[in-house]
C-alpha cells in the first residue's frame, strides 16, 4: 500500500531499541499485541491525536516492504486502513528518525520536505 510508513516514540525507548538491536513496541503496543504505525497521510493526525504536547519525541520512518507478511493493514480510526506489525521491528528496516520538536504554537514540527510530497 504504502513504500514508507512511520513511528512516533520517545526517545528514551527509541535508545532502548538502539541498544537492544530491535523495537519490541510502545507500551501500548505491547498492550494491543502489535506495534501500532501511521502511513505518511495519517502520521499528522496521529500525533495530534496521541502525542499532543510531548516532549523529545522522534519520527522514525520505516521500509514497509521490508517488514514482509508480518505487517498488515487492518481498519482502525475512522474506517481507515493503518499499519500493524505483528512481531518486533527490526532497526535494519529504517530508514531514517529525525526529531519531531514542538512549535511555539504547541504542534510538533515535521520536517520541512515532509510535507511536500517527499512521503506521500
């Protein structure tokens, strides 16, 4: 469905993840039995939504194809289809994590190519 799909974690769980070689999931994710990501459409909401006014959070952009059989596409909010991982992530599947800052209007900051397409 989609090349690109993304992660919005803190950064203390995403140098967990670093440190043990895989992302097992937000506590959440855990809660649920998968981990939880947004498609490039959907990511902006999603953080509205869940992650309003949170501090040192980090976007991490993920190979969707390299997540194989093991990510499905399921209805969630709204009707709409998100991604599911049923398993860990594996960190040789991203592709980048960048910084999600809060702006002075109290919304976090995506990167500035983001929007234009880039991830669409």
């Amino acid at each position: 469905m989609n090349d690109q799909i993304y992660k919005v974690v803190s950064r203390r769980l995403w140098a967990e993840a670093a440190q043990a070689g895989v992302f097992r999931g937000a506590p959440i994710d855990l809660q649920d039995g998968f981990i939880h990501f947004s498609a490039a459409n959907q990511v902006v909401e999603t953080v509205a939504k869940h992650f309003a006014g949170q501090t040192d959070l980090l976007l991490i952009e993920i190979d969707a194809a390299a997540l194989g059989e093991a990510l499905k596409w399921e209805v969630s909010r709204g009707g709409e289809l998100f991604p599911h991982l049923y398993g860990s992530l594996a960190l040789e599947s991203v592709l980048s994590v960048v910084d999600l800052p809060l702006g002075a209007d109290g919304a976090h900051l995506f990167p500035a190519n983001f929007a234009d397409g880039d991830h669409e």
